[in-house]
C-alpha cells in the first residue's frame, strides 16, 4: 500500500514520525518561489510596455466619460496604480527572500 504524496512545497515525513508530526518545508519550494517572484518582476516592465502602446491606448481614446472623467484618463492612472501596486507586491517578495507576500 502506497502512501499517499506529500502537499507541494513540503517535505515527505521521515519514517516512523508520529501521524500528528507536521512535516517541515521544502527548501527547494522557497528556491522556486524565489525565481517565479524574479520572473514575473522581468515581465512586469513588458506589460507595462504593452499597456501603455498606443493600440491599446486607443481603445479608451474618445470622447466617453466616467464619473465625469474621460476614460482614458481613468485607464492610464488606473493601470499606472495597479503596476505600482504590483512592483511594490513583487518588491516586497523578493526583499523577503522568496516567502510568501
């Protein structure tokens, strides 16, 4: 009979641990971690880029208002925010090492 597989990011138990032992983590899980925070702060920028071109620009380029406020003024500050929201997120991420923001 197999024992069933550990959860991602977590070590097996050693044999003969007690079944209320939790198991320790993984540190191959806090490596990976750390790259995937390093990959997605190298793909932030060419997001950043590819929202801001001008076809993507011209979808909100219009007379259309929101709140009183032209859309594209309200796409640009919007997306602006949330890619500060993110590089701070993803900052934070790779400040701790990899750990879980």
């Amino acid at each position: 009979m197999q024992a069933p597989p550990s959860a991602p990011g977590h070590a097996a138990p050693p044999a003969g641990a007690a079944p209320g032992d939790a198991p320790g983590p993984d540190p191959g899980a806090d490596r990976h971690r750390g790259r995937q925070l390093q990959d997605r702060a190298l793909v932030l920028p060419l997001v950043a880029v590819f929202l801001f071109m001008p076809p993507a620009i011209r979808l909100f380029a219009g007379p259309q208002t929101l709140l009183g406020l032209p859309v594209i003024v309200l796409y640009v500050f919007g997306v602006w925010a949330l890619l500060v929201l993110c590089a701070f997120r993803l900052s934070r991420g790779l400040a701790r090492g990899g750990e879980a923001p």
